[in-house]
C-alpha cells in the first residue's frame, strides 16, 4: 500500500527547496518503485496568512494521517510583529508536540568536497560525522508554570519551568543508544547535572541505561564544555545526546563546523519512526525567491524520510550517492561556492540530483 507523504513547503525558500525535494521523490517513483502518494498543506506563516492561523486545522489533520511529512521551512519578516500565539514558529512546535514527535536526529556531517567550507581549519573537521540527538517535546520549552508576572513591587518577572521525567529521559536515550550501535557505539550525554537538578535527574538515568547497551561507552560532559569541545576537537564525539534546549543550541553549533547550514538534514521521529523532515536552517528571507537556496538539506532530509519512515534504506543511499555525486561534479550554489566550481541555482542543483537518479 501506498504510504502517506505530506508536504508542507511553509515560507521563504521553503516552496523553492520543497520543489526540488518533489523531483527527487518523483524520479524514485517513476524509476526505483518508490510507491508514495504526496499531498501538500500549509503551515507557518503561510499557513496564517490563509486561514488564521500558522498550523491550520485541516494540516494538522493531514499531518496525522500522514506517515511522513516534509517541511520546508517557516518565518519572515512579514510575521515578526505577529502576537507570539500565531507566529510562524507556532506552526512547528505544534506539529512536533501534537505528533509526539519527541525524537530530533541532526547529522552534522562534513562531505570531504566541502572541507574548505568549514570557517574552522581542515584537519579539525576533516571527517567530522556527529549525530545530535536533541529531546524535541519536553524541557524548558514546553515546562509549566510559564509566563510573565507582575510582582508585588510592580517589577515584572518572565519565567519558565526546566521538568523532565525519567519516561521521557529513557525514550530519548533509547534513540541515542540505539542509533550509536549502528554507528561507533559512542554515546555522549550533555547536562548542567552541577547546578540543574533535572539534569541530575537525567545524567542517572542515562547511566542507568547504559547497562543495557555495554557495547556503547557513554560519557558525560557539561553543555558549557560541550560547546567548547565542539570547536576544539568535535570528531571526538559521535552520537551526543541532549534535551530540547541544550540541543536546539548545540546542534547550530554543529552545523556550522561543516560550513553550510544548506547541507544539513533533520529527522524528528516519534515512537513508531513516523517522522517529519526538514532542513536544519531557517526560511532565508533575505535569499527567497530567487532561485538561490541550496536545496541539497531538503533533499537530504528526504533521504532521512526514505529511512527512517518509508522502509527504503537502499533509496535513502541512493539518494546521498547522488549527492555526493553532484558535489564531485563541481556543482555548487552560492552558500558552499567556492573558486573554479560551477555555480548553479536551486532548481539547477536539484536537476543535477535528479538526473544522477534517472541514469
Ligand atoms: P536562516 O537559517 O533562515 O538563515 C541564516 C543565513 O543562512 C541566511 O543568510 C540565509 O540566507 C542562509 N541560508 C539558510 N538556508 C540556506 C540555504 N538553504 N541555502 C543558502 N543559504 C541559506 O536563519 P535566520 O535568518 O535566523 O532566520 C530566518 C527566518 O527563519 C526567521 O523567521 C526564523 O524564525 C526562521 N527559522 C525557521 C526555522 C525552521 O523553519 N525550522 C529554523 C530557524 C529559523
């Protein structure tokens, strides 16, 4: 039976990144017995824009009977002066927690193409595979009690609420353990446990769970140190895993070691590996609508897709391959450019893909 792929291109270079995502799936489909049916929704500010709201009920309702979906992305500056309630951002935090999708899987993966992109030198990052695996429901971003206060004195307060149960510790670190075995069996779990107790609370448990993986050597490291070490030596590390806010920064951090956030995928997964896909970067207003974007994260993410939620391994590598492939044709858009390559457009570089995938 068919499987469900829902698109929600959402805002900025979203639509011209989704596109090109589109003609990938489309070649596996006609070519490679891809046997998905792909409908389209809207979210984020698009999704305000037509109906009120940035995650519309009838994508809501679509993301749930999907089995996959793929997002572009969402935001711009014609949004930021919207009440907080129906910014752009809502849209995703709501799919992410309407659809349990708890699990945040960011590659930060260097391609040796690519190796002069980095801003840090080359035999720091050369070879550099590191897989962050973020806690995406819980935490600080989603604790109660939240809000702003007025004190008595009449000053105002803001304040949040750091929780996290041990169900919701062990699920994450399941991911992260499991997703080590299949890679170099390193596992390093980031916390503040020195001042935090909630991620006291998470250090035991990730301790606890070791026991059931002794093939995986876990360690521990304070998020300040982790940042350190992330530019200081990072292929010291292979999966790492945090919750949602150590993790949101962590993981920019990350990207940025390979030199373009235009590179990178993300998967965020649920208990059953139905997942939603999208580029690790943000909207790009400055560069939408110009044929600029790198579409090569999208194209990425559905790779992810094909993994992780569509039971197609052998496409998923296919479609990396491909990547690679259009890399060593020299082929870049202008964020990784860089001198004597060729410099192509969005839908040039997700061409390029396809035409490597319809061989
Ligand atoms: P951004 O990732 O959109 O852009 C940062 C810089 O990277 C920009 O110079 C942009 O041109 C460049 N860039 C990003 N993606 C690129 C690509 N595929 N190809 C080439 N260059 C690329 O981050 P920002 O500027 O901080 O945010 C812009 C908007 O995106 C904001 O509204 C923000 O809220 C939103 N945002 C959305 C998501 C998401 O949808 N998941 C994530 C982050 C930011």
């Amino acid at each position: 039976m068919s499987k469900k792929v829902l698109l929600l291109p959402g805002d900025g270079i979203g639509p011209e990144i989704v596109a090109q995502a589109v003609k990938v799936l489309d070649v596996l489909k006609s070519n490679h017995g891809l046997d998905i049916e792909m409908t389209e929704g809207l979210v984020g500010g698009a999704g305000y824009d037509a109906a009120g709201h940035p995650l519309p009920e009838a994508t809501m309702q679509a993301a749930k009977e999907a089995d996959a979906i793929l997002l572009g992305a969402v935001g711009g500056y014609k949004w930021e002066a919207l009440d907080i309630s129906v910014r752009p951002e809502k849209g995703l935090l709501g799919l992410r927690s309407g659809l349990q999708l708890f699990a945040n899987l960011r590659p930060a993966f260097l391609y040796p193409q690519l190796a002069d992109a980095s801003t840090l030198k080359p035999e720091v990052v050369s070879g550099l595979d590191i897989l962050i695996v973020r806690e995406l429901t819980g935490g600080i971003y989603f604790g109660q009690p939240r809000g702003i206060r007025t004190l008595d004195s009449g000053e105002r307060q803001g304040y949040n609420t750091y929780v996290y149960s041990e169900s919701e510790i062990k699920r994450i670190g399941h991911v992260a353990f499991q997703a080590a075995m299949k890679r170099n069996k390193k596992v390093c779990s980031v916390d503040k446990a020195n001042v935090l107790e909630v991620t006291e609370l998470w250090r035991e448990v990730m301790t606890g769970l070791a026991k059931e993986y002794p093939e995986v050597e876990l360690s521990h490291m304070y998020v300040d140190n982790a940042a350190m070490q992330l530019v200081r030596n990072p292929k010291q590390f292979d999966v790492v895993v945090t919750g949602n806010m150590f993790g949101d920064i962590l993981s920019d951090e990350a990207s940025m070691l390979t030199g373009s956030i235009g590179m990178l995928p993300s998967a965020s997964l649920d208990a059953n590996n139905k997942g939603m896909y999208e580029p690790s970067h943000g909207s790009a207003p400055d560069i939408a609508g110009k044929n600029l974007a790198n579409p090569l994260a999208t194209i990425l993410s559905a790779a992810m897709m094909l993994r992780y939620s569509l039971g197609r391994e052998d496409l998923a590598l296919k479609v990396e391959s491909a990547v690679s492939e259009v890399l060593d044709q020299g082929l870049r858009t202008g964020d990784i450019y860089s001198e004597g390559m060729t410099k192509v457009s969005t839908s040039e570089m997700g061409q390029a893909v396809v035409n490597v995938l319809a061989k």
